[in-house]
C-alpha cells in the first residue's frame, strides 16, 4: 500500500510521487503538490519509453532517454514493482506496457 511512482502526460506534464500511508505527495512539488509541466516532457507522441531509478534515496525519472525529474526520499528502501496507467479527464485511452525491464542498479 505504500510506493513511490512516475510519471508523465502527453500534455508535457511529469511526476514523481510517493503514497505513504494512504497520503499521496508529490515529490517534485511538495509545496504545491501539483504534476509539473516541463518543455522535455515530449508532446503529441504515440508512445512513452519511461525509466523511473529508484536507488539509495534518489529518484529519478526519464522520459525517452531524457531526464526530467531528480528527487530524494528516504521512506522505502525495498520493495516490489508495478505499473499503472492514469487518464485523468481525457478517457478513455488505449494503454499498452511493453519490454518491462527490472535491473539491480550499483
């Protein structure tokens, strides 16, 4: 029940986001709370190739080989993976995960 996430939108838009005890943070907004816009988030694409590391209390997020978003937290150390796929106001969406690929980081 408690996990970091990234992600983007294909309106420019970028998150990286921790759930800790049902509360939802966005940790590259923390002040505000808010998904940030961002010129390298790419606009009016087909697909996504997303890279969320997670190592030694650093976060960080790709989009397409670019990196969009660096932050730290120290709540998890460990833990599982998953995905998810979010439409917000803009259903429905045709949403497809594929080449998922889990790597030991040093």
């Amino acid at each position: 029940d408690n996990f970091y996430m990234g992600g983007v939108t294909g309106d420019g838009f970028y998150a990286v986001i921790r759930k800790l005890e049902g509360e939802y943070t966005v940790l590259t907004d923390v002040t505000n709370n808010q998904w940030q816009p961002s010129d390298a988030v790419p606009t009016g694409v087909e697909k996504y190739q997303l890279v969320l590391e997670c190592y030694d209390g650093f976060l960080r997020l790709y989009a397409n080989g670019t990196q969009i978003a660096e932050v730290q937290d120290y709540n998890f150390s460990s833990g599982d993976i998953g995905l998810f796929a979010q439409t917000f106001d803009n259903a429905p969406a045709e949403v497809r995960f594929d080449d998922l690929r889990v790597t030991r980081l040093p």
